[in-house]
C-alpha cells in the first residue's frame, strides 16, 4: 500500500496495489498491521457506514465534540471530493482543510483522525461512499460546521448544480463560533 501524507501530514492518502486484468481486479481494501504501520499506531475501528448520493450532494462538515471518529473513507462508486478540515486548537495547522478526489477508478482512501471536522462533494451522477470509525455515532455530540464559511475558504468543486444540502448541514455554524472539542 502506498501512503502519501497531504498538506495536512496527519491525513493521509492511502492507494492499495490494485491486481487486474481482463476479469476485473482485486485488491486489499483494509489489513489491520499495514494500517496500524502506516499511522504509527493501533487503530480500532467500531462502525462501518455506507452512504449513496447523487451529483451536487454535499455532506457536512461534520464532526463530534465528544466521542470524536476517526475516519478510514473511500468511495467505491462514483467519485467525491473529500475534505477534512483540522478542528485541533493545539495544532499548528488548525482551521486548515485538505481535500482529495476519491473515486471508484483510483481505489483511494483517506485516513482523517480524531480531531478534524469531515465533509465530501459528490462530483459523479451517483456516489457510494464508505466508511470505517473509531467511535460510535452520537447524534447528541454531533455537530457541523457551514461547508461554505469564508474563513475556511474550502475550493469546493463546480459540479454544474447548486449543493444539495440536509437542512443540518445548511444550518451548519461558521468555523469562528464553532463548538470545538476541548
């Protein structure tokens, strides 16, 4: 497996070694000791998620002021435009973002550890997004941050139509009155 830190060095993109031919292909989505490697820890993931969405649909950016997750993301259908956005006041990139495209076709993954606030753009017709987390959802601990706040000045892509958004996510807090874990 390839790992690739982004700008952001504790995200980091994951490219398994992809087998193919005429039949199709192969590859190992997940191996517990390469992953544990490539973070330099141990990680325990508790709930895997499965999300299908269509062009324009934005998700987040969410994240969880206690009980926060880590996320393993990939996009198996489709393609997305994921991004993570460091929420840790102690670090010296807080209030950054990252983004990545994952799609079906380049089989990447993002690793986002506790600590950041998770958001991805549908940029095909139809996406199926997975993910793994360390942590239960907890919908009473659940907040978001509003995906266009100027102060993040995240580079959304233009997918030809306006966001699709929850009426959560539209009503998301701009990123300097966040409630931010401690």
């Amino acid at each position: 497996m390839k790992v690739t830190p982004t700008a952001i060095p504790d995200v980091l993109i994951l490219e398994p070694k992809v087998f193919g031919d005429a039949r199709g292909f192969f590859f190992e989505s997940f191996n517990q000791k390469v992953f544990d490697e490539a973070v330099g820890r141990h990680v325990e993931f508790v709930q895997d998620n499965h999300s299908r969405s269509a062009r324009g649909v934005l998700r987040g950016l969410h994240y969880q002021i206690q009980q926060p997750q880590g996320k393993l993301v990939r996009c198996v259908r489709g393609a997305v435009f994921d991004v993570a956005v460091d929420i840790r006041r102690s670090s010296t990139t807080f209030g950054r973002w990252v983004g990545v495209e994952l799609s079906e076709d380049n089989h990447r993954q993002l690793w986002i550890p506790e600590g950041f606030a998770h958001g991805f753009l549908v940029v095909s017709e139809v996406a199926e997004f997975l993910y793994k987390t360390t942590a239960f959802y907890s919908p009473t601990h659940e907040r978001c941050i509003l995906w266009s706040d100027p102060e993040l000045g995240i580079d959304w892509p233009d997918t030809g139509i306006a966001p699709q958004l929850s009426g959560k996510d539209a009503a998301g807090s701009r990123f300097d009155g966040a409630e931010l874990p401690s």
